[in-house]
C-alpha cells in the first residue's frame, strides 16, 4: 500500500481505510462510476472516494506511468487548498506494480445545495445573488491560474454564511494550471449545462468583474454551451438516450 497523509492522527484511517470503507453501510452519498462515502473516524466525518480498479491497461499504466486519480486530487487539491474541502490523505493498493484500488480523503464541507439546485429551480431564494457570488468565485479560480475541466453543476459546493456564500470544487482529478485567455475563461463555464438566461446573468456579472466586454463575452460563453449541448445531445441519440435542452 502506498500512501500519503501529512498528519499522523489520520494513520490509523488510512493505512486501515477499507475496513474503515466498507462498514460503512448506509452512508454512500454516490455510488456509479466511484463510490462515495462518508466515513467517521474518531468523532469527525471525512468523505472517501473510492476509484473504480480500473482495466488491465490502466492498472499498467497508473502502475508504472501515470499518477492515479486519487493521487492527483490529492495533489490537486494541496495546490488549491482555498477553493476545496481540506485534503486529508490519498492511498493506492498495488499488487505486482499494478494499480488495483485507490482512495482519496478529504474533510466533509457541509454544503447546503450545490449550483444545479439553482440551474433547475427558477424559484430558488435569492437566486440572482448567488449567481452573481458565483461569478466572483469563478473570477477568482481564473485569476489563480485554475482550470476545472469538469466544471459541472454537482461538483460546485454551496454553504450560506452570515450574509454570503462559500464555494468549494470537487472531483479535481482533471485540471490544468495555466494563464487563462478570455476565452478559455468564458468557456469554462459550457459545462454548467445552464439555460441561456441563467448563463447570462453570470456572465454579465462575471464581464462586470473582469473588466471585459460583455457583450463579446456573451457571444463567446453561449456559443460554447450550445456547443457542448449539442455534442453531448448527439452521443446521447446515438445511444438511444432521452435528449435534454
């Protein structure tokens, strides 16, 4: 087993984390791919990912030639530590140099709702106040040179505070770190999988922020959501699936 928590409190949790995993029964939070739960250790609670074992070319790869998932959300996650839950630990468990199962540890951030809940509730309180703390925080991922390239409604973390709001990111496996162009910035938001008026009112708030045009950078932000839309809509048909606007 190879692994890699700072602290030495948390030894016990992670070189004992699949008994830890696996008697917890009814505290999967999501469960297709991975499987996430929530998982107590000494009166606190932490969520566990854990990583589906991967087929025989990825056990090699990750083996030998790649970072695992749950060894670069881990690192991801140090790197970035302002915009996600704390990161706790991420453990590998290799047979013969292979990559068989993986995990990755964080603290539980106690969310109230999460961006879809508005991105599919017009009635949703103090929706445009959101939208707008949402585009700040997004300017300020963009400003510290993150890009999630997963930037989707379930993995943006909402909690109320006072009389604002904090965001956190989750599943950052995949990011880039770099210097964003306006459009690479405006694009990243294609994801969200938001109407036309919802993703306006971001926008504008975002183009306010950024000190850019905002009537170019609505152009460029709807035209790579439709985009996206309509690529995911065609595997979708090809699939024989239900098609979503």
């Amino acid at each position: 087993m190879i692994y890699e928590a700072p602290n030495e409190r948390h030894k016990d949790l992670v070189t004992n984390i699949k008994i830890y995993f696996n008697q917890e029964k009814n505290s999967i939070i999501y469960e297709k791919r991975n499987i996430i739960k929530i998982v107590e250790f000494e009166g606190q609670e932490y969520v566990v990912k854990s990583f589906r074992i991967p087929h025989i070319i990825n056990k090699i790869a990750y083996g030998f030639f790649r970072d695992s998932k749950a060894k670069k959300s881990y690192q991801n996650s140090i790197k970035i530590s302002d915009f996600v839950p704390k990161p706790i630990a991420y453990i590998e468990d290799k047979k013969f140099g292979l990559l068989y199962k993986s995990y990755f540890i964080s603290e539980r951030f106690e969310y109230d709702f999460t961006i879809r809940e508005l991105l599919t509730n017009s009635n949703f309180e103090d929706r445009e106040n959101i939208y707008k703390n949402f585009a700040y925080f997004t300017y300020k991922l963009h400003n510290a040179g993150i890009q999630h390239l997963d930037y989707s409604p379930g993995n943006i973390l909402i909690k109320k505070h006072h009389h604002g709001y904090i965001f956190k990111i989750i599943d950052i496996n995949r990011m880039e770190f770099k210097t964003l162009t306006q459009q690479g910035r405006l694009e990243n938001f294609s994801k969200l999988w938001a109407t036309d008026e919802d993703l306006t009112l971001i926008i504008k708030e975002y183009a306010k922020i950024s000190k850019i045009d905002e009537k170019e950078a609505l152009i460029i932000a709807l035209k790579a959501s439709q985009k996206h839309k309509n690529r995911k809509n065609f595997k979708k048909r090809l699939k024989g699936k239900k098609v979503v606007d």
